[in-house]
C-alpha cells in the first residue's frame, strides 16, 4: 500500500514518517516516507499481511474487515492528520457483462455484488493499443 503526504513545511527534508495502525495490529509501525521529486510532497509503502504472519519490517498484520489508520502528526499546526480504510479481502462477484461497441467509443457495464465501479466508457478518451481499466 502507498502513503502520501504533502506538507509544505518539511520542503527539502529528504523524509518524514507516518504511524500505520490496524485493528489486528494495534501497536502498529511507523513507516518512512522519502521526498519525491515534488518538494513537500513524501511517499512510502507498507505491505499489509495475514493476521498469523509473523511481525517484519514495512509490514502490517490485517485480516478482513480491520480498519487501517494512517497518522502523520504536523508540527506546525499541532495536531495528527488521519486518514483511515478498511481491509476487504472477500473480491466481489462480477456478473452480466455486458459491452456496448460504438465506432470510435466503447461502454461496458456489469453487475458486482459491491458498491465499486459498475461501468466504464472509452468515449472522449484517446487510446494507443488496448484500453486500460480504471483502478477501483
């Protein structure tokens, strides 16, 4: 998983940190994040694992339905910016595809048993070779 931050105090610092925390894993782990070549702007990753495997380095234990918290604590404005998700292993059941070709666009739309993206249009969208599937 990759987080990001931007804050513009720390332009020029080569890192920063934030604390990841899971239901499983309520200790957590604090992650490092390195400057991109945005100024102010930091990113790293955390590898989300099974909930039985045992603790590493850039890893977080999860199992379905866990919530995940990501904490950065911004000095110049005292306080601890979160932002959270929840774990959903089970994938959604994708059913009655249907496509919908046109001259120069194409729509395809199903049925999936989550609230995630149900369609998708190439219209107004310029493609060299195949087209590519938003990422839901």
């Amino acid at each position: 998983m990759t987080v990001e931050v931007a804050d513009s105090d720390l332009t020029g610092l080569a890192e920063a940190a934030v604390r990841m925390v899971s239901t499983t894993e309520p200790a957590g782990r604090t992650i490092p994040l390195y400057e991109t070549t945005r100024r102010g702007v930091f990113r790293g990753t955390v590898s989300l694992v099974g909930s039985n495997t045992p603790r590493a380095e850039g890893e977080l234990r999860v199992r379905s339905g866990d919530v995940i918290r990501a904490e950065y604590e911004d000095l110049s404005r005292s306080c601890i910016l979160t932002a959270t998700g929840r774990v959903e292993t089970i994938p959604p059941v994708i059913s009655q595809v249907i496509s919908e070709p046109e001259y120069l666009s194409a729509t395809v739309r199903w049925t999936t048993s989550s609230r995630r993206t149900r369609s998708w249009s190439s219209a107004n969208r310029r493609c060299s070779g195949a087209p590519r599937m938003p990422h839901c």
